[in-house]
C-alpha cells in the first residue's frame, strides 16, 4: 500500500510539475489575421491587408515602408477562410495557399507555415527586429 501511495504522490508531482512557461504561445492569445501586415522580405515594399474575407495587396515604392489606405489596394483581393486551423487565399483559376498562421511576440508576428516554407508577417505599426522569439 506504501509503495502504491509513493506511486501515486510521484506521479501527481511529475504531472503538477512539468508544465514549463516556455510552453506557452502567443497562440493562446486572441490573435487574429485581420488587419495590415507588412510581408517580411529584403525589400518592404509589400503589405497585405486582411478584412472581412479579403486579402487584399498593397505596393509602396516609398523606401520607409509607409503604405497608402485600402483604395491603393491592386484590384480583385483574394477570398479568404480557415479550414480548422489553416489559413487558405483562393489564388483563383483553382489555385490555394494553404498555411499554419503560427503567432510571436504578442501577436504582432506571425509565420504562416507551409509545405513550401514559411512567410513572416509583421503588423504595420510594428518594428519586426524588436521580436525576439
């Protein structure tokens, strides 16, 4: 009977225990695609713009990375949708892109993983070297 005790308060250690805080994610937040996303890549010259079921693409030749309103967008956005946990843009002409959004620092990053690789993503307002995750 001890040793079945001795088993049993281990065990409760072992479990109470071994949640560590780096397991913890910004996943858990309420982080959401919506909004200005500058696409991270050598050049800033790209923001993607995700409201009400569209992603919409917008330019700037402005070295600053400052991006023009919505109306500056290219015409046709792209739809939108999650299917569970992946993020999917209808490319149109049958084409997807099919991603795992992954959050960092507040939510102000996020990685969208793919078979092919992965994109960062930063909010507008947001400075991508000051996340260190």
């Amino acid at each position: 009977m001890k040793h079945l005790l001795l088993m049993f308060t281990a065990l409760s250690c072992l479990c109470l225990f071994s949640c560590d805080k780096e397991d913890d994610n910004d996943n858990d937040l309420d982080c959401t695609i919506e909004g200005r996303w500058i696409v991270q890549a050598d050049q800033i010259n790209t923001l993607w713009q995700f409201e009400n079921g569209l992603q919409y693409t917008i330019y700037t030749s402005d070295t600053t990375g400052t991006f023009g309103p919505i109306e500056d967008a290219i015409p046709n956005p792209h739809d939108y949708f999650y299917e569970g946990d992946t993020l999917v843009i209808d490319l149109n002409f049958g084409n997807f892109s099919r991603t795992l959004p992954v959050y960092k620092c507040d939510c102000n990053v996020v990685e969208l993983t793919s078979a092919t690789g992965t994109q960062a993503l930063y909010k507008e307002d947001y400075t991508y070297e000051d996340c260190d995750e």
